[in-house]
C-alpha cells in the first residue's frame, strides 16, 4: 500500500471535531496516510497575523493533497476569506460537490446520484467591487453612461461577472473528463444565457464548443438556471453530471445537498492542476464548536473523495460502507440526522461516538 503524506488543516469552529473524527476514520481503514498538520482560520490570527500563514500554502505545495475542516470568515479585518485565497493563490479552479443519497437520513429523495462540477475562479466570486458612494463606482457609473452602456442609478454598488473563454472551457472540459471517468452519461451546462448573453453566453457557447467533442460518448444538454432549481426539486433523476458557473454552483450545490440530508451530507473538493484541497461544503458552525455534537459525516464523505483521488479505492469504498450501515440502523447518529428522522434529539450520540460506530463496521 501507498504512503502518502496529506496536508491537514483542522480549522474554526467544529472543525477540529470533525477532522479529528474523519481522521480516525480514515486511519482504521489502514491507509497509509502521514498527516502534515498546517492550521488556518481565525483562531491562528493572533499569533500569526494572518488566517492563512504561508506554511499553510507551502505544505500544500509540498504534499499536492490537503483536507481541511471548515474556517470562519473574520468579520470587519480586511481578509476576504482563507478558502477565497486557497483557491486562488493554488488555482484550485474545479469545486467538485457530489450529491448521493444514503438511506437513513431523513431526506426527500433516496436515489439522487448528482454531480455538480462548479468554476472557481471567476464571475461573480471574483472580488471586483465598486462600494456605493466610492469615486471609482462614480467612475465606472459616468463611464457606462458616456459609452451609451446604460443608465446605472448614481447611489449603486457594483459587482462585476467575469466569465472567459479559458475558464469556461477548462472547467467544461473536466466535467466532461469526469464524466468519462466516473462512468457517467450525461453532462448539462446550467446558465442564463438568455438574460446574460455575454457572460453566461460566452459560458455556453464554449459549453456547446467542448461538448461536440464527446459527442456519441457522453450526452450534453443545457439548461436555464431558474428551471434547472424546479427540475431539481420535481425531478432530480433528470441530471447526472452538471457544470455551472461559479455562482449558480454555489447555489444549486446547497439545493442538491438539500435533496440528500442537508450541509451536514455534503462533501466537496477544490482541485487545479497541481493541487487539491478537499473540504466540507458545510461552515464552522460556531454555536456547536467544542460540544461534541457537530454532525462529521460530510468530513467524512470528504475524505472518501480524497482517498478516491490518491487512488486508495479499497478504503474509500470501507469508509462508504461504514457510513451506509450506521445511518441505515439510525442508532449511532448525531442530533441533527436523529432530530430529522424522529423528530427529536432523544439518543443522539456525539461527533466521536458516531465515528467509533463507522469504525466498528470495518
Ligand atoms: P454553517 O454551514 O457553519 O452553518 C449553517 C447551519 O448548519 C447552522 O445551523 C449550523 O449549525 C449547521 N451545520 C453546519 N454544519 C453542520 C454539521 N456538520 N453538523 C451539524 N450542523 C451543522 O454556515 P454559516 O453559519 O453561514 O457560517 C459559519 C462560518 O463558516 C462563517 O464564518 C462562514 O464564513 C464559514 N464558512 C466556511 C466554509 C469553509 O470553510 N469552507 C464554508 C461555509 C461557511
């Protein structure tokens, strides 16, 4: 067996429940796993001035592979976002949200098996804001106007969507590759090109460009972002691999991960041509940290997705199991996966005792 060293970022919150949950986990199925521990998030600001100290990229760099527990954002201190700067000092430019139903959770649907395959990098996460009342958003306001652009009212904010040739076809071309891959048959490109023809256009055209090229392999198809939400929720079987733009990923991930469970289901990965950063699509929770109650599943989940990408399928499929047979016999599971299936939270059991009860399948 392989030994690999992976960068762990334990984070804010309950996430250093949850990773050390998910490392227990990962580390009773036998896999070979040296952990570079790297912490980021709020709680290393005081020492290192910083949420994301340049250790944390330099081992990433080093080791290509890192999982991390969730960071809160600091609020009002000029940083943006740790996972924000992750993605873009290591051009993370795939988030990768797979959504799957396992019996024992509660949900609506018990066969959703959706794949969302999100950019990273540009439209509307892109950073590139003008405040109200600033002299570059006056700027920008008279530009438009002076180029008969249209008429932006003169007490706006302004955010700017970006979408290039170079990310839209990248990004394409992957889920299209994952397709391939994963043994999946169709992809569908979810847009507003209607509304948005130059930014959401360009991202279907070059959606459209890359299809033809895996035409007779994989199927394609497109569809409009509002109709694509009511599709979710009516039919879900109707999608197997979608790719979207940065903000409708977001957005749509959350939905899909509504389908099988909640946050608490959702695992999730950053990817780019060097390295990978897996995590949990879910927050720090703060109001659950340090009580033992936070729900690993979707760390844990995580780790599967990491385990698949170091090749290390046998334990991956073991951790898969683990996880099924838990929430299939519904006694060894945290607050929130009790409260949905019975209605109270009567014989939860903790973050680390629904670990143990995974181990204990192995
Ligand atoms: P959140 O995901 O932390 O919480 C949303 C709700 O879901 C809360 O009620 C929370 O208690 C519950 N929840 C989330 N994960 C859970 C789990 N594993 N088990 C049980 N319940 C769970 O979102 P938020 O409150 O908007 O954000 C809190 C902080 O997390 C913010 O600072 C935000 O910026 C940050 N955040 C970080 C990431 C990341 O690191 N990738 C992602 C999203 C939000």
């Amino acid at each position: 067996m392989a030994k690999h060293t992976v960068t762990l970022i334990p984070g804010d919150g309950i996430g250093p429940e949850i990773t050390t949950a998910m490392r227990r986990v990962v580390e009773a199925t036998g896999a070979d796993i040296e952990w570079e521990i790297a912490d980021a998030g709020e709680h290393v600001m005081a020492e290192c001035g910083t949420p994301l100290p340049d250790y944390v990229l330099d081992s990433i760099r080093k080791t290509k592979v890192a999982i991390k527990g969730p960071v809160t954002t600091p609020v009002g201190t000029g940083f943006r976002s740790v996972n924000v700067a992750l993605r873009k000092a290591l051009d993370l430019y795939v988030n990768l949200r797979p959504a799957f139903s396992i019996p024992g959770t509660g949900a609506r649907y018990d066969d959703i098996d959706i794949v969302i395959v999100r950019e990273n990098t540009e439209d509307l996460y892109a950073g590139i804001e003008f405040e109200q009342g600033s002299a570059q958003a006056a700027e920008l306001i008279d530009w438009v106007a002076a180029k008969g652009a249209g008429a932006i009212r003169p007490d706006s904010g302004i955010s700017l969507k970006p979408i290039s040739i170079t990310a839209s076809e990248r990004i394409v071309r992957w889920a299209f590759e994952y397709a391939i891959a994963n043994d999946r048959h169709k992809v569908t490109a979810v847009h507003k090109a209607n509304i948005l023809k130059y930014s959401d256009g360009l991202f279907l055209e070059m959606a459209r460009h890359v299809a033809a090229e895996y035409e007779g392999r994989i199927e394609f198809e497109d569809r409009i972002v509002d109709m694509t939400c009511m599709g979710l929720v009516l039919y879900p079987e109707q999608f197997d691999v979608m790719v979207l733009p940065n903000l409708y990923g977001d957005i749509v991930s959350d939905l899909a991960a509504g389908l099988v469970g909640g946050l608490g289901m959702a695992p999730g990965a950053n990817i780019g041509t060097g390295c990978a950063v897996f995590e949990p699509v879910h927050g720090s929770a703060p109001k659950y940290a340090g009580k033992d109650m936070a729900n690993p599943t979707a760390e844990i989940l995580t780790a599967v997705l990491m385990l698949q990408h170091l090749g290390e399928h046998e334990a991956a499929e073991k951790i898969l199991a683990g996880v099924r047979q838990v929430l299939a016999e519904g006694t060894h599971v945290t607050y929130d996966i009790k409260r949905t299936n019975t209605g109270s939270t009567d014989g939860a059991v903790g973050t680390q005792a629904y670990a143990d009860a995974i181990v204990a399948t192995f």
